[in-house]
C-alpha cells in the first residue's frame, strides 16, 4: 500500500472505495477487545479480554486469530441471534 504493508482495514477501504461503496459512519457497530474503550470497566487493562459473541448483536467481533476462536464465535453468533429466513 502507500503507506508500506497493508492490513485488512486497509485493504478492504480500498476495496470498497475502488468499487463506489460511499463511506458512512459505524460508530458502535463493532465489539473490539483489542480497543480498551470497547471493553467493559472491569476488564480496560486486560489485553487479552475477547468479546462474548451471545450476549450482544453486532457486526464485527474482534480479536478472534484461530479458526475454531472464530467458529466458536460465530456459532454463538448464530444461535442467540438467528437469521431469519435460515440461509
């Protein structure tokens, strides 16, 4: 990227941008343990604290590096929060 290596935040900005996606604002749409301002007052301190993936609906869960983290995540995701009609 212009600014030396790109990261997925980057990259998909770019992604969108290239194909006329207009940029909005998406405040509160995440839940990011890796952001002290997006974990709960007991937890500001702990690095390692990850979300609980049944307890609110949001678009993004953040940090989930392993696959079976993610699935994890997902299916709790899914489960509290289904989609309706199914896929």
């Amino acid at each position: 990227g212009k600014y030396g290596p790109m990261g997925e935040d980057l990259f998909a900005q770019a992604c969108l941008d290239a194909n006329g996606v207009k940029r909005g604002i998406g405040y509160g749409s995440k839940l990011d343990g890796t952001c002290e301002a997006d974990r709960p007052l007991s937890e500001k301190k702990n690095k390692k604290w990850k979300p609980n993936c049944d307890t609110v609906a949001t678009t993004t869960y953040h940090p989930f590096m392993k696959p079976e983290d993610y699935w994890a995540c997902y299916e709790a995701t899914m489960k509290a929060f289904p989609v309706y009609p199914p896929p």
